[in-house]
C-alpha cells in the first residue's frame, strides 16, 4: 500500500517531482512531420529526438513548444519564385533568404507536431513564420531580425531565467532561437543529442562558430535527469 502524508501527496508522486524549478523552460523547435523522415523537408534521423524530448520534458516543470506555421505561398518556398529551386538563396527585402520545399503549410497534416511526440504539461505553443512575406526561423525574431514574437516578453513576465533548446533544426531554428536567447538575456543551454541538423553548404560549422561566440552552451540529455 502506498504511504501517504498529512498533506495527502502521495510519497511515490513527491519522488517523481521533477528537477528543473519554475525559471527553468524546455523549448523544443519545431518538432513537426514535415521536418521529420517522410516529411515535405525532412531533417535527415529527425524523428529519432522525439523519444529523447520526451523523457527530458519530463524531467521539467515548464515546457513550451514552436510551430513553424506558414500560409499556402509563403515567400520562403521556391514554388513562390519562377524559375527557382529548393536551396537556392536569394536575395529579400531583409537580406538572404534560403528558399525551402513547400513545408509547414497552416493546418496541412505536415504542419502539425510529431504524432509521437508526448508533452501534455507543455504551457505555449508558438507559432512563427506566420506572415506571407517573411521567414522566421528564431523563436523570437523575425528574419528581418527586429520584429519580435512575443517570446522574450512572455518568459520574462513568468519568471524564466534558463532556456534549455532542442529541436530541429539544429543548424537553422535552434541555433537562431539560441543565439537570440543569448542576445535577450537569458541563459541558453542546447540540448545536443536533442537536436538534429540539415547541414547545408557548411551550415553546421557555422553554427557550432555562432553559438560559442554568442555564450550557448551544450549540453547531453542524459545530464539533464539528474540535476537538482
Ligand atoms: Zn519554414
């Protein structure tokens, strides 16, 4: 029989309380089909986070969640520029754009969360890359770099000091929503082996160089179960 206390917690439920306190956040990117093998834009071993963001997010208290959300002809997707293909890039009113498959289409099956990804405790789910005209792959900024999502301003009204990332892309919509992280004050802790990366014309390197020099540091899921 199960030993229960004056305060009628049971002693089983106390011990499974998770680690991380109320200024610790989970943020995992843009875990969504189409992202994953089989999907429009498939990030290479995508699905196999999911199990590994799952045991994690268990271990938090606080979790949000990221959508890639676009409208049917957004500007990022080649299909939207005559004449061009997947993975060129080219030049927008905010600087370089690569151009993407068609992908994350607002209310397509391709566009929702991984059928196995399992955080019902999850508190926001945001979504971003929602204007026709331009790409958002931070979780904070815009493409243009200077039109907010509203993020920063919701972690800190509720008392989030520590973002732990993880996600896909690891290359593009994590390392942005780090690096912005970073740049907005809060700690950023990745979540390596929580992460996979499309590793496009020498975008991995790249990241590894940014997220250094922007103070983001790495860590493996399985030190994060433990922490007190
Ligand atoms: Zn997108």
């Amino acid at each position: 029989m199960l030993n229960q206390g004056s305060t009628g917690i049971r002693e089983d439920a106390m011990a499974a309380h998770p680690p991380f306190g109320d200024e610790d956040l989970l943020l995992v990117i843009d875990v969504q089909k189409d992202f994953c093998p089989g999907g429009a834009l498939a990030v290479p071993r995508g699905d196999e986070i999911v199990p590994v963001i799952n045991r994690l997010a268990g271990n938090f208290r606080r979790v949000a969640l990221t959508q890639d959300w676009h409208p049917a002809g957004h500007r990022s997707f080649a299909s939207s520029h005559a004449g061009r293909q997947p993975f060129e890039s080219i030049p927008m009113a905010y600087g370089e754009q690569t151009l993407w498959p068609d992908h994350c289409v607002q209310g397509t099956p391709g566009a929702a969360l991984a059928a196995a990804l399992d955080i019902p405790h999850a508190e926001l789910v945001l979504r971003k890359g929602c204007r026709p005209e331009i790409d958002s792959y931070s979780a904070f900024f815009e493409n243009d770099r200077r039109t907010p999502t509203g993020l920063a301003g919701y972690l800190r009204e509720r008392g989030v000091r520590r973002l732990y990332l993880a996600g896909l892309a690891f290359d593009f919509c994590v390392r942005w929503s780090a690096e912005d992280a970073a740049a907005a004050g809060f700690a950023a802790i990745i979540v390596a082996d929580a992460c996979r990366a499309i590793d496009m014309a020498g975008s991995l390197a790249q990241a590894y160089v940014a997220l250094s020099a922007a103070g983001v540091t790495m860590a493996a899921a399985a030190d994060l179960s433990f922490r007190s």
